[in-house]
C-alpha cells in the first residue's frame, strides 16, 4: 500500500519547516489579536484573562477573595463577577452569590474592555488610563481593588517555544 501525496507532504523534510530549529523562533510582526477579541464572549475574554494570573504569588499574598462587578454595555448590558480567590480568577455570569459582595463595581463599554486586552504596557496602565480619561467608571477609592487583581496578570511570549528541539543539531534559540 502507497503512501498518500498528503501523507509524503507533510512528513517530508524540507528547509521551510525547519527553519524554526536552525534560526530559532521569530516573534512576530504584530502581537495583536483584535479580530480575536472581538469575537469573544465575555467568558472567553475572561478565561483568557484567567490563563495569565501569576497562581502562586495571587494564591501567596491574597488571604481574601476580591470580587470585582463588571457591567458592560454593548447591544445590551451584560453583567458578570469575577473573583480572584486562592490564586485563581474565577468568571460567573451574572451575579456570584457564592463570593458574597463585590468590592467594587466596574462600567464599560465592550468596545473599552476589548481594548483593554492589548494595551501597549498592559491591561492593568491601559484600564487606569481609561479610568483616568473617563471611559471606565469605577467608584472613588475602590480602584485599589481592581489593581490589585490586574497586578497579578502576567505578560504572554507569543515566541514562547511550544516544542523545544532537543538532541544531536538542536540550535533553535528564541528571538
């Protein structure tokens, strides 16, 4: 029995798919996921909010949990908590009447909260500059609590080398 065409093309070796072994990973041109974003539901936003919580350190130095309120206006408001509990973010839609009374309520437009994703230093600056010019309501003296949540997001490496070469000619390095 012979080998299908699709099955030679994909286990040939060839110099275009080695090239991330021999010159390493390129970061590339544009960081950015708008499109992405745009088409998340909150929970998906959210739980990619989730994944890039700094567990230990939010799990060693928070003893309590924060839940933070989040009414967010786009063809119709929706509203959801979030609580930071045992170094883990935890979306509900909705009210959560399991992590008691929030600390603070947060208001935004979706197009606002989906711009917060990628701000050029991170979402904790590009969330107290929309606070700062207005476009995110938060009452006074209860920004703290939200800071303190977003202090805990950790930056992704889009370079981050999902399968490291190993062994005899391995040279990959990251970029």
């Amino acid at each position: 029995m012979r080998a299908s065409p699709l099955f030679a093309t994909l286990v040939s070796p060839s110099p275009e798919r080695a090239h991330e072994l021999a010159h390493g990973i390129e970061r590339p041109a544009n960081q950015e996921a708008g499109d992405l974003v745009l088409s998340m539901t909150l929970e998906q936003y959210f739980a990619t909010l989730a994944r890039t919580i700094d567990g230990p350190a939010a799990g060693r130095e928070q003893s309590d949990p924060i839940v933070l309120q989040w009414l967010v206006n786009s063809a119709e408001e929706e509203a959801c908590t979030t609580t930071l509990r045992n170094g883990v973010l935890v979306y509900v839609p909705g009210k959560d009447h399991f992590a008691g009374t929030p600390q603070t309520v947060i208001k935004l437009t979706r197009e606002v909260l989906n711009g917060l994703m990628y701000g050029p230093k991170g979402f904790k600056d590009a969330f107290d500059a929309a606070v700062r010019d207005g476009l995110v309501q938060i009452p006074e003296g209860k920004q703290d609590y939200a800071d303190t949540v977003f202090g805990y997001l950790t930056a992704s490496d889009p370079s981050f080398p999902i399968v490291a070469p190993t062994g005899e000619g391995a040279t990959a390095t990251q970029g």
